[in-house]
C-alpha cells in the first residue's frame, strides 16, 4: 500500500496575532512514517481552479492580495502579498496527491496544506479559507473519469463552501460533522433535508467526542457512504475537534482521530477500491494537528495507533437522539 503526501506549509501566508498560522504545523514529525512518498506540489492553473471558482472570484482575491496584507471579512479572513500564490500551492497540491490516488498511482494520500479551504465558497473567500481545495478535487475527480466522489468532513466547524460547491452537482456527496451554533452557522440537521441524502449535515453538541464519533461512523456515515455509493472518498480532515482546541468546544482526542480514520480507510476499501484522499483543513493547537494528522497518517498506512497521552477529562453527553434524528432527516 502506497501512502503519499504533498506538504505546503505557506511561511508566507501569516497575519500577527491570527490563529491560522505556519506554526500550526510546527510539531509535525513525517519522517518516523517508513514509505511515506512525498510528492512535488506544483501552482494549480486557472482552468483547475474555475472548476468551482469563476474568475471574478479569482481576480478579486489576486486584487485583494496585491493590496495586502489586510483582512477581508469578518471571521477574520487575512490576505498577504504572497496569499494568492500560496493558495494556488494549496490547491495545486490537493491537486497532486488526488490525480496520483485517482490514477491508481497509490493506494492513498494526505494532502498537508494551507491556507485550509472548506468555508470557501463559489463566490466568497471567508473563514481562514480562500480557495476550496476539497471541491476543486472533488470536481476534477469527476472532470477526470471518476461517476461519483463524496468529501467527508469531520472539521469542528460546518464545511459550507464544500457544501455550497457541491450543491448542484448529482455526482457528488457530502457529509459535515460540526459543533452545532458556531460559526459560520450553518448546517443545521435539515439545511439540505431535500437532496434525498446526497447532503448530509450532523451537527453535534458541545462535548461530542470518542463515543460519540464512534457512533455517528458507524449510524450516520457508514450508511451515508453505502447508499451514495462513491468510487473515492475525500476528507476535509479538520483537527479543531480536539477537547483542548482553543476556538471550539468537541472533545476528541488523538486516538478518537484514529479510530475514525480508521472506520473512513475502511470504508474506502469496502466501497471505493481503497480510494481515500485527506486533505488538511483546522486545528489550532499544534499539538493536535500533529497528532491528528500523525493519527491519519497511521491508518492510511495500516499502522497501529500513534502512542499519545491524550485522554479527554470532560463527560460526554447522549448523541443517542441526535444520531436518530439525522438518519430520519436523510432516509439513512
């Protein structure tokens, strides 16, 4: 099993004081991953991008960023001299690993980019995001062979941009779990109701964590997955669910991101020939994001658990309900 990566920290992409920063990936530590194959990330072209952006979106931000640095909405979203560039990077190389698991190149992948970019949407450049990554894959799977691809995103907060992206296009799926009430709000349980459960939203309550996640793998996206039927999943892998990440309220842990990582590379080999992609979006505590992503890394690869002292002190409450109440909204 081939395992590949493309690593795009963006040292330039930073803003004094501002919680997306290069340091997020300061205690990430790839070289105790035997085999791991990284990949050149090249710029993605205009044609590669537009397949969700449209140019105006792209020349505004190409425009906003010559004018940088600066913030450009409210959550706050900043821009740089060099944000535009970085943003082609981050995409170009989502871009790289999805062609090269597509292509049967390799078994799977992890793209480790940034800026993140599950709250861009079509027209908007907003929440620390400025280009969807995700979505662009998603539609260049699908521009390049594929019938059906689903994106996964268990970010703390709700992927509208994916969403958004996705939203007319019948080839692809989408599943969001997300703390319920914070930003952007959205995604509420019957947000997309009538898309006869190709759109799946499961906001969870504060607290939400190991068995909780547990339980919605198996009761909400194991059964989104089976009845959509894709031939690849992507995941929007956002480790700001994390019970001590510093903008939210989740409660995982390092070893409740394995196992879920291990239920989603599970279910891409029952379904989709083993194709899996995942692709960096938050986590704000750099502890985390290495042990998140060092946790994906290992079930990509079909390794045991990474060895972390991280248990959460908090109880969790009864998802019980909530989990019923998405697969009656869905058909699941």
């Amino acid at each position: 099993m081939t395992t590949v990566y493309t690593y795009v920290p963006s040292p330039e992409h930073r803003f004094q004081n501002h919680p997306e920063r290069p340091g997020r990936l300061d205690q990430l530590r790839l070289g105790q991953f035997n085999g791991l194959v990284d990949l050149p990330a090249e710029a993605a072209n205009v044609e590669e991008v537009c397949r969700v952006h449209p140019p105006a979106l792209l020349e505004q931000l190409q425009n906003w960023c010559a004018e940088g640095p600066g913030i450009i909405d409210h959550a706050p979203t900043y821009v740089t001299n060099e944000s535009f560039n970085a943003a082609l990077r981050g995409v170009g190389g989502t871009l790289a690993c999805t062609r090269a698991v597509l292509r049967g190149e390799a078994q799977n992948g992890f793209a480790i980019v940034r800026p993140p970019g599950h709250h861009a949407e079509p027209n908007r450049s907003m929440g620390f995001c400025l280009l969807a990554n995700t979505a662009i894959a998603a539609k260049t799977t699908l521009a390049e062979g594929l019938e059906r691809v689903a994106v996964i995103d268990f970010d703390v907060h709700h992927g509208n941009g994916t969403q958004a992206c996705l939203l007319d296009d019948p080839r692809a799926g989408f599943f969001s779990s997300h703390q319920e009430g914070i930003y952007p709000g959205s995604g509420w349980l019957h947000e997309t109701a009538d898309s006869g459960g190709r759109l799946v939203n499961a906001p969870l309550p504060e607290g939400t964590g190991v068995q909780g996640f547990a339980r919605l793998a198996e009761g909400v996206i194991a059964p989104f997955v089976a009845k959509f039927r894709p031939q690849m999943l992507i995941i929007s892998a956002g480790y700001d669910a994390h019970w001590r990440d510093p903008l939210a309220s989740l409660a995982l842990t390092a070893g409740g991101y394995y196992q879920l990582s291990q239920r989603l590379v599970n279910l891409a080999e029952e379904f989709c020939d083993g194709k899996i992609l995942f692709v960096l979006e938050g986590g704000y505590d750099p502890a985390n994001v290495a042990n998140g992503i060092h946790a994906g890394l290992a079930a990509l690869m079909g390794l045991p658990q990474p060895e972390v002292a991280d248990t959460c002190p908090y109880a969790e409450p009864d998802i019980e309900h909530r989990i019923a109440e998405i697969k009656q909204v869905n058909g699941l």
